[in-house]
C-alpha cells in the first residue's frame, strides 16, 4: 500500500502521532483540508489566550494605581490585537508543517474521504494505507431559534473586523465564560446568558459560585435560568428575546452553546466505522474504531475533548503500532482549565463526586496583591481527601495563575499524594499557593451540603 499509516486530520493530536510514526520509521501520510494545528492553534485555546491577556491588561493599568503608578488608559486598538494574533498563529502554522517535514511524513493540503476501509480519496487522488487515523477534531454548534442566522460562533471571533460595543454571549462553558471576560475586559458592555443557576456545569460546586460572583464583580451581566427565544435584527443591532420575556439589544450575538465531532463528510459508512448519536466515533483502549486498522482519537471521540488528551493519545498510539511500546493514555485525573478573568483550573474529582464522608477543605481570601490594588477579587483553593486513605481525591482553585499552580498540584495527585505530604511541604512565602499546604482546619464532609439541604 501506499502508507503504513494515513492520518485525516492535521491538528495536534494528528500532528504529533503521524511525526512519531514517521520517527519510529513508518510510510506517514497526513491530509489537511482546512489549518495545521487544528482548532487549538488557528481558532481555540491559543489565539483565545492571547485574547484574555489583552483583557487583563486593563484590569492590570487599573490596579497599578494602588502601587502609585499612573497609568493612563487609552482606548483598546483591537485591529493591533487581531493583527498580533494572526502573526503568532502563521508562525505556529509554519512550526507544524516543519515538523511534520523533518519527520518524513508526506504532507496533502487537501480533504480526505474514505473510498473503502484501505482507501481514501485525497484531493482527487487515489491513496491506500495499512492503518488510517481519523483526527478530524470537532466544530462549535449553534442554538436553532429564529434569528440563528444573526449569531456568530467562536471560529467567527478570532477574525471580527473590529471590537463590539455590546456583546450577549449564550452558554455557560470554558468557552462562554472566558469570552464573556473577554469583551467585559475591553470595555464592552457584555451579557452572559445561559439556562444552568451558575455557569461551568460539570465543575465543583464552589468554582461555579465563585465564578459567578466573579463575572459580577467584572461587570458581566448574567441572565441565569434564561435561554434565547430568537433573534432579530434591525440596523447594525440584534435584539435577543429572552425566556423571561426580556429583550437584549446589542451588536453581537455570540453562541457558546457547544461542539460536535468533525464526521460529516468522511464517508465513513463506506469503511464500516461506526458513530454514536453526536456523530462521535466510538473507540477501545487501543484506539481502535470498530474497524480495527481504522484508529481515532482526540475531539472526534468526544471523550476528554482537551488538546493535551489528543497529543497524548497520539503519541501513545505511534508507539504502540510502530514504537514496540503498547500502551494507551488514562482519562482519569486529566488536569484542566478555564481562562476566565479570573481563571479556574482543577484535577481530580468534585465535591458532587466524592464519597460520602470524604474531607473538604475549603479557603477564600483577598489575594496579596488586591489588598493594595482595591479590587473586589477572592482566591478560592479546595481540597478533597479520602477519609480512610489520606489521598488527595481532587484539587481546585479560582484565581489569578490557578493553571500555573495546578499543573504542579495534578503530577501530585496522580503519584498518589496524601494531605499529609502537603501537610509536611514548606509553603513558598508570600504566594497564594502555599495556601494548598497550609490548609489545616476541615470544613466539611462530603454529603454534608446535601444533608443539610
């Protein structure tokens, strides 16, 4: 056949498992119709992070003022933003491509779609393979109300010709939040619409509260309980009916509402792989579909849809079929964050999940640099312990650098750390993390909430 291995998909989990293969010695093929380095690099977690830091960088001319600078704030040049952002991702582009190059992988800027289980149509040509890995990654979904039309999704975000005024952004997930930040941030007047009581769904109980406290305190205007209706438009305004009845007039109607995996168009019937009902490939341990030459991985398995998840599944899966070192990638404690204003970041499981009688530590404080600038902001930091183990069970925290520091506290916990390890580790002084070893005094037990209710 023409390839050992056939990779659809060019983003980071594709990328990293055809540039192994192709290390490990392997005939690589990797088609990409669209961006290399997939959403996460072109129209995800990269280019939105560069967005949040431009936002904190208001936040931060204002809190300077506390520490006797002056600093004065001009209006935000949100073409210099863009024109930034899109300079770092070419340059990112660039780095995929070249690594794939040095590699040895055959590269094809074109759509890939099976012909049958060995063959795939690429670009109009005929191309066969022992093994093919579909890495199609996933796309963001809209709500189907009338008006759908006048909204945008965040693939849309990252090329706006210019700033909005007046934003109304519906959901309540990673991507909803941090947007809704994003705009408050540069000055927009910014709504947060979503049907949950409190945003981030599927988060500790206690992040979701003081999130949203947080977005208050930032000047977003939340409409808990609410869902769209529909849309109209009149001018360059949208006029956003809300289930309370209410109506929103603003510039920009952002559906966070979220994503579906990238199988439409694959053909996939005609290899015999089979999808759940969100279009999802189902896959074993090894990767496998239910074809077993036929592998998939990352977003288009809507399992643990975060781009170090992929990465690392790709790598695992070149090992395993051309490294001679079988082995797969645990799901579970996969660390993660949110890059709201202020972040969120967590590992482990929540307090809705641990079992009954588990130890909970809690602490939420002013941290050290807003007792001087004056801004309304707490840290909150959570620990879960197994009573009968001492093991830490999950770790959480709201707050200015959270990722930083839970990415430390996530190597801690899968090694199995106890709150007596953390009890017997010197804190680093003055920082906010030494708070997560100098937790004594127990707040609750697990249940006890629900008890109480």
């Amino acid at each position: 056949m023409d390839f050992d291995l056939f990779v659809i998909g060019g983003g980071s989990g594709g990328v990293r498992a055809a540039r192994i293969s192709a290390g490990h010695g392997a005939r690589v093929g990797v088609a990409e119709a669209r961006f290399w380095g997939g959403t996460c690099v072109n129209v995800g977690c990269v280019p939105k992070k560069f967005m949040v830091m431009a936002a904190e960088y208001g936040g931060a001319a204002d809190d300077a003022r506390g520490f006797g600078w002056d600093i004065a704030k001009g209006g935000h040049d949100w073409a210099a933003l863009i024109a930034a952002k899109d300079k770092e991702i070419s340059r990112l582009n660039g780095i995929y491509r070249r690594l794939l190059d040095n590699a040895g992988a055959k590269i094809f800027d074109a759509r890939a779609t099976f012909i049958d289980a060995h063959t795939l149509d690429v670009g109009g040509e005929r191309i066969t393979a022992e093994r093919i890995l579909i890495a199609t990654g996933g796309h963001p979904t809209g709500l189907e109300i009338p008006g759908a039309e006048h909204a945008v999704v965040s693939d849309d975000i990252f090329a706006l010709p210019e700033m909005p005024r007046r934003v109304a952004v519906v959901g309540s997930g990673y991507i909803a939040v941090e947007f809704a930040g994003v705009f408050a941030g540069l000055g927009a007047e910014t709504h947060l619409i979503y049907r949950q009581p409190l945003p981030l769904r599927g988060f500790d109980a206690d992040l979701r509260a003081g999130l949203a406290e947080a977005l208050e305190q930032s000047g977003v205007r939340q409409h808990p309980g609410t869902l769209p209706v529909a849309i109209t438009a009149e001018g360059g305004a949208k006029q956003v009916q809300l289930s309370d009845g209410s109506v929103i007039e603003v510039d920009l109607v952002f559906f966070a509402t979220g994503r579906a995996p990238n199988t439409r168009g694959l053909n996939l019937g005609a290899a015999g792989v089979q999808t759940g009902p969100k279009g999802e490939i189902p896959i074993g341990t090894d990767f496998a579909t239910n074809v077993a030459h036929i592998y998939a991985l990352g977003d288009v398995t809507d399992q643990v849809n975060l781009t170090p998840v992929a990465t690392a599944q790709g790598h695992a899966l070149a090992d395993s079929l051309f490294g001679n070192k079988p082995r797969g990638v645990s799901l579970a404690n996969v660390p993660s964050a949110v890059f709201s204003i202020p972040p969120i970041a967590s590992v482990g499981i929540t307090e809705d999940q641990a079992p009954a009688g588990a130890k909970i530590f809690v602490s939420k404080f002013t941290p050290m640099r807003h007792t001087i600038s004056g801004r309304a902001r707490k840290t909150l930091m959570k620990l879960i312990v197994d009573a009968d183990t001492d093991k830490l069970l999950g770790a959480h925290m709201l707050g200015e650098d959270a990722p930083e520091i839970m990415q430390g506290l996530a190597v801690a916990i899968i090694a199995g750390a106890t709150k007596a390890d953390f009890d017997r580790t010197i804190g680093i002084h003055p920082t906010a993390a030494e708070e997560f070893v100098t937790m004594r005094t127990q707040t609750r037990v697990a249940g006890a909430l629900a008890a109480a209710e």
